[in-house]
C-alpha cells in the first residue's frame, strides 16, 4: 500500500475520530444539560409537595340546641364569611357525630348549599335570626360537576350543618332553638 494511501486512511479515520469524539462531546452535554433540567424539576416538585396547604383557619365555638326540655351542646367551627362558607365542610374524611359547621349569613335570605367534594353524608338545619330550626335536610355527598342544591324557600340566616342523622338520633326538629358562643362570647 503506497504511502499516500496510507496518511490519507490515517487522515480519515483520524477525521472520523475527532468526529466521534464531537458527537460524543455534544451527546454528553445534552446528557448533563438534561440531568440539570430533571434535577431543578424533581426539586421543584419536592418543594411544591412539600409545602403545606393553606387552608382558611375556621373561628371555633360551640353551639347549643335545645327542644322540649332536652339539649346538647357540640363545639363548632364558624363560617362567616364568603371564603369559609364556600370551602366549608369539603374534602373531610369525616367528622365527629357531635361536631358541626355554622354557617353566619349578615342578613336573612334564600341560598343553597351543595355538596360538591364532600365526603359525608350530612344533615343541615336552616335557622332563622331568632335561632329557630325552619327546616332540617340530609345532604349526600357528590363528585360530580352536576351535585343537587339543597335550600329552603324561607328566608334564613344561619344554617347548621352535622353528620347525617344528628337530628334525628338527638330527637330535634324543626321548633328547636340555637345558641352559640364565639371565643367563650355568647352571641346569640
């Protein structure tokens, strides 16, 4: 094989050579810039997971209903305002059978409530500014987009909600009387 063959092989392969090398340069690059990007990502969603969720701080009381001589006294957590009254009881596994929810409303009215991402079967109780039970209701717990709205056509201003059969297990209908203290302040 002539001399000239020879460096002309040899220039070649060194040329493939120093073109592997490159590629292989650009691959190993593209390697570490990807295992970068993945790094700031799983510790991005690491610092996301483990963040705590904010969720409103419900004021707490307790409430007392009473009827015929009979009442109970249950502690509560007090939704009263617009963000409060529209998380309220969603996303809880469950609750205590004597534990309930106070919805405060500023003046009298017709709403509805629903149970969109509710877990539990509760019991509501619509009440009017006087602190009289107008109407009690069982609520069923949806998931969908389309869950059922439960009012009253009375107007209202305080709705209570418990664990489904609360009322009745307790012997309190509609004519049963509420009272409730904020922060050991007795309001109505």
């Amino acid at each position: 094989m002539p001399k000239t063959e020879d460096a002309s092989i040899k220039a070649h392969l060194q040329n493939n050579n120093n073109i592997i090398v490159e590629k292989s340069k650009k691959r190993d690059e593209k390697l570490k810039r990807n295992m970068f990007l993945l790094f700031v990502f799983l510790s991005f969603t690491i610092l996301l997971i483990s963040q705590d969720i904010n969720l409103p701080v419900f004021p707490k009381g307790e409430l007392t209903i009473s009827q015929d001589g009979k009442s109970i006294t249950i502690p509560i957590e007090i939704a009263d305002n617009d963000e409060l009254q529209s998380l309220g009881l969603m996303y809880r596994e469950d609750i205590p059978k004597e534990y309930g929810m106070l919805f405060i409303f500023p003046t009298d009215g017709i709403r509805g409530f629903w149970m969109k991402n509710t877990y539990i079967a509760l019991d509501i109780a619509f009440i009017n500014s006087e602190g009289i039970i107008l109407e009690i209701k069982t609520m069923e717990p949806c998931n969908s987009e389309n869950c059922p709205v439960y009012t009253i056509y009375k107007p209202f201003r305080y709705a209570l909600e418990v664990k489904a059969g609360f009322f009745e297990e307790y012997g309190f209908k509609p004519g049963a009387r509420i009272q409730w203290r904020i922060n050991n302040r007795s309001i109505n």
